[in-house]
C-alpha cells in the first residue's frame, strides 16, 4: 500500500467495552496520548457511549454490538472492510465474570463469559490485524488470574489464562513476522469498577479482596509498558510480587492459600 493511501485512510482507535470500567478509561487515556482522526467505541449501550463525546477530543463514532454474538461481530467486519481504516490501536476490555462454585452457575452463563472473554476477543483481533500497520499496537485485557488456576472464579480465570497465553504469542508471531505491531496483555489485580456489580453474585463466594487499584493507574502503567516495548502489563509491585510467587510454587499450594483466603 503506497504512503498516499495511508494517509487518506481515518486514523481510529477501536476500544471494546467502552461505556464502563476499563474499557472507558481507555478511551480516555488513549484519547489524550495520540491523535485519532476518530474513535470507534464498542458496547451493548449506544446511550453510554455517545455520552463519552463530551468528554473526547477526537469524534467518535458509537456501535452498539454484542459480541458474544457472532452475527454482531459479523457487524463489525462489514463496517472495517467499508470504512478501511487504518487502526493504529486495539482495545479489548470487553468481559465479564460470575463469582460463583462452578456447579452453582448455569451452563449459559459459563459459556458465556468464555464467548465474550475469549472467542470475541479472538475474532476482534483477527478481523482488525489486516487493517493494522507497523507502530500500531493491541491491548488485551487479562487479569492477575491469568496466572494460576482460582477457584470459585473457575471459568473466569482460565478465559483470562487464555488471553494471556494468546496475547503473549501473538506478540511474538507478529515480531517474527516484522509486521512492527505490539500486542500486550494487561493483567490487573482487584480494580475499582462496575466490574463487580455484575460479578458478585453473593455475599459469600469471594469475602477476602486484600487491595484495590484504580482503572486510571492500571491504564497509566499500560500505557507506559506498550512503550517499553512489554508482552505483560502487572500494575502494582504487590501484584508483581504475587505473580512471581505462583510462578515459584505449586499450584496447589496457591489454590489452598486463595481457598483460605476465601475461608473454605
């Protein structure tokens, strides 16, 4: 593709989850660090999304999308090869997790935090790698439960193993390939968002949480390791800490302090 043609394209950010949490802290963040000719912000809630343009410097343009639903995202690949972009960041905060024993949620619900957490993101970066170029970067949103098996967050935890695992990869498929393109996954610990409201079933399952981080200090710290060139974001040096020990110890072990923790 010659440099005229790059240059005519709409240089956008993509951000999943956008009208919440994470998601909407990275358009904001994103929205102050670089120049975007527009941001294209994905959730289920139009009405939440268009209340971010006042709030944005950059146009944006809010599609409302399901993405646990594959004909939404079929939606979304329509609109790339339309529009042809030219993508220069990917966020994928879109998910969601039920804080619950496995045998006490339903088959529907454990399926579907695998649909959203992982298939999604999957076919997000996919369909979006073709219209990416050397310099852009993807962001993909883990958790410090990537690292060891929890149980009680059963399903939740290995769909976050499996972003990490993937992301990880793909990084390093995309550096083989010369392709300049930086995939990072972003492993917080307990951060302070509506996450939970739709997480905690009870009262019961999860009753220790030790600390709690801001979405704004994660995604600072985010920010700054994309430029440092880093496969892994851990904001938080007792978080680091942590997972530098489930990589010491059995996972047996972990699991038994986390039970504790959770008095079980």
């Amino acid at each position: 593709m010659s440099d005229t043609a790059v240059t005519t394209r709409k240089r956008i950010a993509v951000i999943t989850g956008a009208s919440s949490g994470m998601g909407r802290e990275f358009v904001l963040a994103l929205d102050k660090q670089q120049q975007f000719d527009e941001l294209w912000l994905i959730a289920r809630r139009r009405d939440k999304l268009e209340s971010l343009a006042a709030e944005t410097r950059a146009p944006i343009r809010a599609i409302s999308l399901d993405l646990g639903v594959q004909t939404e995202i079929d939606k979304y690949k329509a609109l790339l090869e339309a529009e042809n972009p030219d993508v220069r960041v990917l966020v994928n905060a879109a998910g969601f997790g039920k804080f619950k024993a496995f045998t006490d949620l339903t088959l529907e619900e454990q399926l579907a935090m695998i649909d959203l957490n992982d298939k999604a993101l999957v076919s997000m970066t996919y369909l979006t790698l073709p219209y990416m170029r050397e310099g852009s970067c993807i962001y993909q949103l883990g958790s410090l439960s990537s690292f060891q098996p929890v149980p009680y967050i059963n399903v939740y935890g290995a769909s976050k193993a499996f972003v990490l695992s993937f992301s990880r990869a793909l990084n390093k498929e995309l550096q083989k390939q010369k392709r300049g393109i930086k995939v990072m996954a972003v492993c917080p610990g307990w951060v302070s968002t509506d996450f939970f409201d739709r997480a905690v079933v009870d009262n019961d399952t999860i009753v220790y949480y030790n600390r709690f981080y801001t979405a704004e200090a994660v995604i600072r710290r985010a920010l700054k390791d994309m430029k440092r060139g880093r496969d892994v974001s851990i904001c938080g040096f007792p978080v680091r800490t942590q997972v530098l020990a489930t990589k010491h110890l059995p996972h047996g072990i972990v699991m038994e302090i986390w039970c504790k923790q959770q008095k079980k």
